[in-house]
C-alpha cells in the first residue's frame, strides 16, 4: 500500500485533490504581493507637461503568445484603446498623422502574459507615451523614441479569467492616461 493510493482501487491518490488545492493557494500567496506591488505610474507635474499641445496620440497595441493564448490579440487591445480613448475624449492619430505631429506621439499598450503554476497566469499591462526627443545639454542630440508617461501594472489571474482581467487593468491604465492627457491640455479658466 505504499504507492500513495491510500488503498483506494485503481491507485486513486485521496490526497491529490488536496495537494493541487494546496498548490494553488500557495502559488496565489507568493504571487498576491505583486498586485499591490506592481502598480506603477510617471504621472507627475513634469511628465504631464510633456503631453501638453500634443495633438493626439496614435496607438500601437503589443502582446506576447502568452496573452495569445488567453485569447487577447494585439487588435482586441488596439480596439479596446480607441473606444475607451475616443469616449475619453482623447483625440487619436492615424499612423500617418503621428508621423506628420512633432514628436511622433505614439501610446504604446503592451501586454504580457507568463505560464504560471496551477493555472495561474501572472502578467503585466503597460501604457506609455513615446516620443521623439532633443537632449537640453546637446539639442544635436535627438531621440527617435522616447518614454515621456507611463502607467503600469503587474498581477496574476485565474487562467480562464485572465482576458476580462487584464481588459480591466487596461481599462484603469487607460483612465490614467486620459486624465493626465486631459489635464495638461485643459484650457485656462478665464483664458480668452
């Protein structure tokens, strides 16, 4: 009987069923700290006013086939963007008018997705704002591409629920950027 059966006919292991639960509660403690953790943001006073007289941003959505495999593709999460943003009141570029707009302003949304243990996925939802730069010190100096405002966040969810997940993360990321967005581009009161 010492082949973990408990006796059961078939080799049933009765403490199979325990040991996955277990797992999982397990893999979700060492995992949960990267929820609150994991929440980061460049939404300052300078940062923002990077975004000033910007003109819109043109959006380009990334994943990786882990997120694929959950069933989130680069055009669900670009689509998703431009409703919550046009209903945000953002105003959104075409490729080609980011590429006519100084600095090139592109929102750049990447998702990304990792196996985790016991049907855990582990990921992390990035917003940020790219930009052609020019360094103070040496104006020869330009940056093609640069981050100016970002917004993040890293978490774990249930691998079945993972695509609503992290379509609320990027949902809440998104909220960010507008509000920041809208603030550094807010008329002054009494302006005319």
């Amino acid at each position: 009987m010492g082949d973990g059966s408990g006796g059961r006919p078939g080799g049933v292991d009765a403490g199979a069923g325990l040991r996955r639960s277990l797992g999982r509660l397990a893999a979700g403690a060492l995992l949960a700290p990267l929820l609150h953790a994991g929440a980061a943001a460049q939404d300052t006073v300078w940062n923002r006013y990077t975004l000033e007289g910007l003109n819109g941003v043109y959006i380009r959505a990334e994943t990786n086939q882990g997120c694929e495999g959950a069933g989130i593709s680069a055009e669900s999460i670009r689509a998703d963007a431009e409703a919550a943003l046009t209903e945000a009141e953002v105003p959104l570029l075409t490729e080609r008018e980011m590429l006519e707009s100084p600095g090139h302003p592109e929102l750049r949304v990447t998702f990304e997705c990792g196996g985790g243990v016991a049907g855990v996925v582990g990921y992390s939802v990035s917003v940020r704002v790219q930009q052609a730069t020019q360094m103070i010190r040496d104006t020869q100096i330009t940056l093609p591409e640069a981050v100016t405002w970002y917004a993040t966040t890293v978490g774990v969810a249930e691998a079945g629920t993972a695509a609503s997940v992290l379509g609320d993360a990027l949902q809440a990321k998104l909220a960010e950027f507008a509000e920041a967005f809208r603030t550094a581009n807010a008329d002054d009161e009494g302006g005319g």
